[in-house]
C-alpha cells in the first residue's frame, strides 16, 4: 500500500507503513532537514549533488527544488523504493533530477540486494546489502567515478554500513578535492565508520562530526515526542573550503562521535539546547 503526503511544498508517495523516512514526512513535514539545509547552503555557484541512497527523495528533491541551477544524480538499490523516487521526481516536475536505480560500488556488475515488498511495516532506510537473511534479487552497480559529471560539487551517502565500498569506486572523485562530502558513521556499523574518516583524512580532508535528528524542534507540522533519533554523520571537506557551520572537528578514525548536543552548535538554530558531556 502506497500513500502520499506534501513536505517542504512537494508531493511525496511512500510506503504506507514506513516507520521512518514517510512517517516522519507525513507526521512532520520534514525528515534530516539538518542534512538538507547544510548540503543547501554548501551548494554555491552551480554543480551536480550526488546522492547515494536517495530512499524516495526526501533530501534529493527539496535540494533539488531550493537549488535548480543545480543537476541532481539521486541513486537508489531497492526496486520499489526506486520506483517511487522516480514518480515522485515526475510528478512534482522536478527536471533537474535523474535517478539511478543501481547500488553505488567499487566495481561494476551485480549485487543481490533485498527486494522487501512495499506492503511491510519497517523502516525502509535501514534496508541494504548487509541483510543477507532476506530475499533478495540482482542489481546493478556503478561506480561514481563512472557516473560522476565533472562539475560535481556535493555527495551524500547513506547506505547501511556500504559506504567504504561506495568511496572505492570513487576514488578519483575523491583525489579531485572539489566536491565535499557528506556520509553516514553511525555505531551500528563502527568498522565501516573507521574506514569512511579514514579514507578522507589520508586523501587530505578535513573531517567533521555531523548529527542530523530526523525530526527537529521547528517542524511545519508538529513536534513529535521524542526527538532524540536521527542521522550520524561524518562531513568531509576539501582543502580551503570553510567550515561554514562551525562543525567538531573528527580527531582520528578511532574517536568516538560526540553524544553531546554542545558538539552540534548548528542546532541551536532548529530550538535544541546546547549542553556540554556531563
């Protein structure tokens, strides 16, 4: 079962009992707006953003609406999910958006991935590559050193503990030190974190804490219970770009992401209180 809702003054179908990404959205208007704004205001001049991950859109076509000087390359694995990123790109004629229905990779070919039907009720965010106990079907893979446009200026991956994969077929994307990026690290998946802060600080990025709360304190539509769930993220920046949103810098590929809200100065502007480790 399908049903639909408007956010950010855009249409969007999902799945009916998504527990996060359409919940968040019909509930709330709203789903990582933290993400949003920060890719948003990072996205300076003209360029292409690439979006790994893009579940039904709800980052890749607000971007693509606020910049559309922009072009949009919005990737997504599973089939269904795919398939309504791609009407919902339509339907609300957003022409600066092209979607992939692929995996992101270190080389291309095929990936079993899981095919969970539409009708579920799960978090489908959460679904990737590493839930092999699921039914799952081939899809193709690209690299983004493949599809990568040359004036790409923005990346964002969230891909359930992928993410060191997706950065192998992207190596000289990286080595260009044009775009900045932005990629999950979250504590489900403390190996593939490692290697994501890793593979930037040795190509020469800075590196920066980034936590994203799937709903904030200002939503349109109503400020849900508990607030307190959301994205872990690790910014990396080329050489000469300014942090422009104050982010913690990321010591080493060991340290652990601050838990307290202090570290994320930025959400001070969506009504968080600021404090400090106890």
């Amino acid at each position: 079962m399908i049903d639909c809702t408007t956010a950010y003054g855009l249409n969007f179908q999902f799945p009916a009992l998504d527990a996060t990404v359409g919940r968040s959205l019909r509930d709330h208007g709203e789903f990582a707006r933290m993400e949003l704004d920060f890719l948003v205001e990072s996205a300076v001049g003209q360029g292409t953003y690439i979006d790994v991950g893009a579940n039904i859109g709800s980052i890749a076509l607000p971007f693509a609406r606020r910049r559309p000087d922009w072009q949009v390359v919005a990737i997504e694995a599973h089939r269904g999910i795919a398939g309504l990123l791609n009407a919902n790109v339509l339907n609300n004629r957003l022409f600066n958006v092209e979607v992939f229905h692929a995996a992101a990779g270190a080389e291309p070919g095929l990936v079993q991935f899981p095919k969970a039907p539409l009708s579920q009720h799960r978090n489908f965010g959460q679904i990737g590559i590493n839930l092999t106990e699921e039914a799952t079907e081939p899809v193709m893979v690209v690299r983004l050193d493949d599809i990568a446009p040359a004036d790409t200026r923005l990346v964002k991956i969230d891909v359930e503990g992928y993410e060191p994969e997706v950065l192998k077929g992207a190596k000289d994307l990286i080595a260009r030190k044009s775009a900045i990026w932005l990629a999950e690290a979250t504590i489900q998946h403390p190996e593939a974190s490692r290697q994501v802060i890793a593979t930037f600080m040795d190509a020469g990025y800075q590196v920066f804490w980034f936590f994203a709360p799937f709903v904030t304190y200002i939503a349109e539509k109503g400020i849900p219970a508990n607030s307190t769930g959301g994205d872990a993220n690790i910014v990396a920046l080329p050489p000469g770009v300014e942090n422009i949103w104050n982010l913690t810098p990321v010591t080493s590929p060991a340290e652990s992401r601050p838990g307290h809200s202090a570290a994320y100065p930025y959400m001070g502007r969506y009504g968080y209180s600021l404090v400090g480790p106890k």
